[in-house]
C-alpha cells in the first residue's frame, strides 16, 4: 500500500485555510457593524451577533477538527473528521448575506 498523506502537510494547510475562513468573517463582521451602527445600533447588534458567534465557534471547531484528522491520519484511520465546520461557515455567510440584504432593503447608506 502506497503512502497517500503527506506527513499532515494538508492537514496543516486545510487548518489553516479555516482559520483564514473564520478570521475573514470576523473582519467583515466588524466592517459590516461599523457600517451599520451608525444608523441601526440595535438592529445592527442583533444581525450580527449570530454570526460573530459562529466565527468564533468556527475557530474553536478548526482547532478540534485538525486534532481529529491528525489523529486519524497517524493512526491509520480513514474516517474524515465530519462536516459540522463546513456547515457553521455557510451558516455564518448566509446570515451575513441576509443582514446586508435586510440593509439594503430597508436604505442603509
């Protein structure tokens, strides 16, 4: 049997591509309350605190999920960590999306 991993490179790089994911997503998190605040405080807080939740809950399943695919690729495993990650990203993206949408639909300039 050939060896098919790299020695956790790619998983290196996949934790770090999450990370870069969740850390995104807090600025745009940041830019899009800074905008916002200024017309709809408390709108603004209740749209976007869901998804400041999830990136932070994102950062914190990226450190379990690298944990797990380490484990499993030493230990000869092939079960993939799961899917939750991928699921609270496109959570958090979608809310995003619908906030600035709300904005747009209700005039924020």
């Amino acid at each position: 049997m050939t060896d098919q991993w790299d020695a956790g490179v790619q998983n290196e790089r996949t934790a770090l591509a999450w990370q870069r994911t969740a850390l995104a997503l807090f600025g745009v998190i940041l830019v899009a309350a800074r905008l916002g605040f200024r017309q709809w405080p408390v709108a603004t807080v209740v749209a976007l605190a869901p998804a400041l939740a999830l990136s932070v809950t994102i950062l914190r399943l990226t450190s379990r999920r690298y944990r797990q695919a380490h484990a499993a690729l030493h230990d000869d495993r092939q079960r993939p960590p799961g899917g939750r990650l991928p699921f609270f990203a496109a959570t958090s993206i979608t809310l995003l999306g619908l906030g600035a949408l709300a904005a747009v639909l209700a005039g924020i300039r």
